[in-house]
C-alpha cells in the first residue's frame, strides 16, 4: 500500500497563482495583514467577510514563501502531548484548543466549497505512529486524555493493529 505519493501541492500550482499589482501609492485601512502565506490569507479572507476595511500585503508572490515550502497538510495536533502541555495551561484550555482546531480545518473545508476552489483538499485521518517501546506509554497516555474529553480517537496497538508497517 503506497502511503505517501504524488509532488507538493504548491509547487504544482505556483505559475497559476494570481499576480497583483504592487503598492505604489499610500492607502488607508483599519487593518493591515503582512504576509500572503495561509495564515494572512485565510486571516484577510475572515476580515472581509466581516466587511473589515483591511488591506493584505505581500513582499513577494501570494502563496509563495513559507506557504510554498510547507507540506499542504492542516492539522490539528499539537507538536507536545497535552499532558506535557498541563504544566503550562488548564486543562479546559487544552481541550479548547484541540476544537478550535477542529473547527478551523472543518471552517476551510466550508470556504473551499462556498469558493468552488476545487484544490485537491480533503480531510483524512491522521495516524500517530512509533516504533520506539518507550513512547507507547505516552501514546496512551494522550490518547486516554483525548478520549475523557470527547475527542474522537482510536488507539491502535500491536494487538489491534490491522497492518504493519515494519
């Protein structure tokens, strides 16, 4: 089974991005966003729905950045367990966090639609995978966390494992 294939999404599509005109006069805006990578355009595009006078400026090409180098996927992990995280914020405020991001890439999904921007998005489930012994017990761990407040998981074990990938 071949887990990982095809090229990256914005390498694929950088010529196709819309160019637009440089800034050369002065303008006003109650809210000015620097940076047309993801997180300026989908930051501008919640502006504007909201009829926020705001203006969105690039150095370079729209996309073409940070954005072009990333992988294309949209999580909602975190790069720490939330149980490393319980030293730092309340647990209330780590499980608000895992919705938010929920609902973000569940928000995407909804612009890409209302857009007809058919760009090859689509949600998939995301695996969380070791072959290191030590970190199965922290694996659990994050996933008995999940669980307890109703974050749809599944932990799969050497026990229940339906494939191996060793």
């Amino acid at each position: 089974m071949e887990y990982v294939k095809g090229k990256p999404y914005f390498s694929d599509v950088k010529d196709k991005i819309k160019g637009f005109p440089y800034l050369d006069k002065n303008i006003e805006c109650d809210y000015l966003i620097v940076g047309g990578g993801i997180d300026g355009a989908i930051t501008a595009y919640y502006f504007a729905q909201n009829n926020f006078n705001t203006v969105l400026i690039e150095k370079y090409r729209l996309g073409y950045m940070n954005t072009s180098c990333a992988t294309a996927l949209l999580e909602y992990q975190f790069d720490e367990h939330a149980n490393d995280l319980t030293a730092y914020f309340k647990k209330d405020d780590i499980v608000k966090i895992y919705n938010l991001g929920l609902k973000a890439l569940d928000n995407i999904d909804k612009i890409i639609k209302q857009l007809s921007n058919f760009c090859n998005y689509s949600k998939r489930d995301t695996l969380v995978f070791t072959t290191k012994k030590s970190e199965v017990s922290e694996l659990e761990r994050e996933a008995r966390f999940r669980q307890n407040n109703n974050l749809k998981i599944e932990f799969v074990d050497e026990k229940t494992i339906l494939f191996l990938f060793i």
